[in-house]
C-alpha cells in the first residue's frame, strides 16, 4: 500500500470519474516511520494523509513541503532521506504544474 495525492472528480458509480493528477508520496511503511514524524515536528496542517487542499493553498502547501525537506534533511539518514528528498522534490514541482491544468475546474488535491 501507499499514500497518494490525486485531484479527481466525478463519481465511479454514475461513469464520470475522471483522475487529472495522481501522484506517490511514499509506501505506507515509509510514511509511517518517517512522514509522520516529519509532519507532526514541522506543524503541518495540509500535506498529510486524509486531508484536502485547494488551489487557493498552494502558497501554504508549498512551505509545508519545504519545511519537510529541511526536516528531512537534518533528520533522516540513507536510504530514508534519499527516499523522502527525493519524493519531496518531485512533489514541489508537479503539484504546481497540476495547479495551472486549464481543463480543471475546482476539484481539490486528496491525500490518501
């Protein structure tokens, strides 16, 4: 299993479901034993499992990723820093590119 951020609407059950981004995060084990603490030491709010955002928060989503990369970074040694920086950078530059999708409404970011 894995934790993901999406940004989908429409439902499975009525045929409209449609996926616009879907992006990994980290394998469950490696969320458990290193996003959490990173999240819960670094306060934040939006980025983690079971929340929301919008369009609107990206200025708040984008620090809360690089408070995690500094946390990582000052924290974590191989193979989890590689793991998470890794993952970390890529999330800073495809969720602001998912953010300027002309072909997508409103629908928020999930991560589950």
């Amino acid at each position: 299993m894995a934790i993901d951020i999406s940004r989908s609407e429409g439902s499975h059950a009525d045929g409209t479901y449609k996926l616009h981004f879907c992006h990994p995060v980290a394998a469950l084990e490696m969320y458990k034993r290193c996003w959490e603490k990173a999240i819960a030491d670094t306060n934040v709010k939006l980025f983690k499992e079971y929340s929301k955002f919008e369009v609107k928060d990206l200025e708040q989503v984008m620090d809360e990723l690089n408070r995690l990369l500094v946390w990582a970074r000052t924290h974590l040694s191989e193979p989890d820093l590689g793991n998470m920086t890794w993952r970390l950078e890529e999330l800073l530059l495809a969720i602001p590119k998912a953010c300027e999708d002309p072909n997508v409404g409103d629908c928020p970011f999930e991560i589950f």
